[in-house]
C-alpha cells in the first residue's frame, strides 16, 4: 500500500502504468482473500444433509462409500470431503459407520437374529470389527445392546 502511495506523486518515466499494475496486484490480492475466507465458510446446506441422511438410511446395507455420498450430490470426492468435515465435524467415512453401526442397533433391538446375521445384514464380513465399531459407536458391545434395549439373544 506504501508504494501506491508513494507513486501517486513521482514524475517518473510510466509511472501511470506502475501505479496501474500496482493497484490492479491490490485488487486481485483482495479478490483471493475474499474468495479464500468464502470457500473456509461454505458448509453442505440443510437439503443437501437431508439427501446424504436418506440415502445412507436407503442403501447402509451396500456399504455406500464416501465417494457414493460425493456422486449423490454431484461434487468431486476431495470438494465433498471438505464441506463434508466442516458441516459434520467428523470424515465421510466415520460418519458413514457411525450411521451402519446405528441402523445396525436398531435392527438388533427389534429382532430376534443373531449378531453374527445382524453384521452380516449390514454388509460386515467380519463380526469382531463389527463388535468393535459397534462398542466405539454404542459406547457398549452388541450383545450387552441386546441385553438393555429388550431384544432377544441367540
């Protein structure tokens, strides 16, 4: 800002089109830090939150992916991942378990099948990594879930 100032007066040789080129590095730095703050600010809005939470409750059983959620709301994976951060406070991918783990509760609550059926229904291979991301969602193993929530054990 000081060498604008300091141009306004000189008497030198093109000094015009330096103040000129001056100003116009002032204005395109103002633009870019205007547009830097907007794009730090930008979150998924209300309707587009609703859509992820509908089809992950729609498709949990498929395992949808983070890039799933991206396509579903036509944004580029790495776009998505950050508006998603910033909307949620958590990765596509925590959230997305976090969700299974949650359907997953619920249907054991209001069943009589087994865990082991249960992980399998929603897409889990493994029980023990079902059992373990269930704990570190529930806060308790499915089974104790069971156990509280009325649902029967087999």
């Amino acid at each position: 800002m000081q060498s604008i100032v300091d141009e306004l007066p000189s008497n030198l040789p093109f000094a015009d089109q330096r103040l000129r080129a001056m100003l116009v590095l002032l204005f395109s730095s103002a633009v870019r830090l205007r547009d830097r703050r907007e794009d730090q600010s930008r979150t998924l809005s209300r309707s587009q939150r609703i859509k992820l939470t509908h089809f992950v409750r729609a498709h949990s059983r498929q395992r949808p992916t983070p890039a799933d959620l991206a396509a579903e709301l036509d944004l580029s994976p790495d776009y998505f991942a950050r508006l998603f951060r910033r909307s949620f406070g958590r990765s596509p991918r925590a959230w997305l378990v976090e969700q299974r783990i949650r359907q997953a509760a619920s249907a054991m609550a209001n069943s009589t099948r087994s865990v082991s059926q249960i992980a399998i229904d929603f897409g889990y291979d493994d029980v023990f990594l079902f059992s373990r991301q269930f704990k570190q969602v529930m806060g308790i193993g499915p089974s104790a879930h069971r156990r509280h929530s009325g649902g029967r054990s087999i």
